[in-house]
C-alpha cells in the first residue's frame, strides 16, 4: 500500500524568499516519487520526478526535491519565489511494477506575497 | 503542452444522466489513466487501460466505466450521475512510470 501525505494545505512566502514544501510518503515496494503543478482551471504540470537515481532531483522552473528514504520524505524547494509560483502543488507516489497508479497528496496551495 | 487532449472542456448534466468523457493520449504511449479531482482535493485514482484491458482500477463503483480503443485514446463513460461526480476529471498517458497529464474535463451535476 501506498499513500502521501503533504503538510501544510497554505504556504505563505514572500517574494525572493526559499520555498519548502513538505511530502511524506508510505510505500511498501521502492517508491518513484513525483510533485506536480497545477494553475487554475488547468491540468497537471510535472515539476520533477524520482525515479532511483540521484536522490538529489533538480525541476524546471529552479525546483528541487531530495529523496531522503530514511525520513521518507520528498520535500520541494526552491531558492526565491517568484510571483508566477503562486499555484497549488501535488507530491504523488507510485511503485513496483504493473499499473503505475499515483497516489496523490492533497496539495499544498502557494501563495507568494509581494 | 503534453500533447494529451481531452473533451469537451466542460460538461453541465442532470443527476440520473449518463456522461462521455474522452481523451487522446500522447503520440507513442500504450497507457491511459483516469483521475477524479474533487474540489480542493488531490486526483483519485479511477482507472489504468493498457493496450485496450483495464489494467488497475480505484475505489469507484462500476457505474465509472472505461474503453480504450486501438490508437490508444480512451473514454470514461459515467451512468446514473450523482451530486458527488461533479469534478475535474483528468486523463494521463503514459509508457512507464511517468504520466502526461492533459487539460482536464470540469464536469458539473446538477
């Protein structure tokens, strides 16, 4: 069984300021790990993606997340917030072989303060 | 753009009614799956089609059902349409691990 739990349903952060968004997982086979995001009245945008090799995962957009199987968390980070990252963000796991299901978090909204 | 599309882009019905919802997936990629996104929730896992067979399926009663055709676009067929089936339901192609995502169908029931 799988599941993910993502703390914090708001982040506030002020413009130029780090982003930490938090992701916890629970995965009974090696999990791939994925955080998407999604703009309003759009669909899902992949950011970045673990897939057992480096731990450490760089995104688009300056996005970063590091796999820490002991913690098993899978955090997203960014260095300065920029307006345009004000969206909701989805942490999701999947594993093992056969249907890649995602099992999805229940997002985290941003919002960037000016 | 992921290249997977999805129609109509919204879709207003009547609880009782039936609803088609369709999805082209990504040149290349022999997986479609179905998500239900509820209003400030994450996606639900419906269902995975593999080369035209139902290949995994979530806590959704049979009344959610699904095809997937030879080019391997897919539709997800709805009956008997409840108040609760009103969400943004997404289709996701995929060849492993990573799903593309399209734009999402936002149904509504009244």
């Amino acid at each position: 069984a799988q599941s993910v739990t993502q703390l914090g349903s708001h982040v506030s952060v002020s413009e130029g300021a780090l982003v930490l968004l938090r992701c916890n997982y629970s995965s009974s086979v090696p999990p791939y790990l994925f955080w998407y995001v999604q703009y309003p009245n759009q669909g899902l945008q992949l950011l970045l993606k673990y897939t057992s090799a480096a731990t450490l995962v760089k995104g688009i957009n300056g996005f970063e997340a590091e796999f820490k199987k002991s913690e098993t968390s899978f955090h997203l980070t960014k260095p300065s917030a920029h307006m345009s990252d004000a969206a909701e963000y989805f942490c999701a796991v999947t594993g093992g072989t056969g249907t890649y299901k995602y099992i999805f978090g229940t997002g985290t909204r941003l919002k960037v303060l000016a | 753009e992921t290249g997977v599309t999805q129609s109509p882009t919204h879709l207003i019905k009547t609880r009782g009614q039936q609803v088609t919802l369709r999805c082209s997936s990504q040149s290349g990629h022999n997986t479609v799956s179905w998500y239900q996104q509820a209003l400030g929730q994450g996606p639900q896992f419906i269902f995975q089609y593999y080369r035209e067979e139902e290949n995994g399926r979530g806590n959704f009663p049979p009344r959610f059902s699904g095809l997937q055709f030879p080019n391997y676009s897919s539709e997800l067929n709805v009956n008997a349409l409840e108040l609760d089936d009103s969400a943004l339901y997404l289709c996701a192609s995929s060849l492993r691990e990573e799903q593309y995502f399209g734009p999402g169908t936002r149904l509504t029931v009244t």
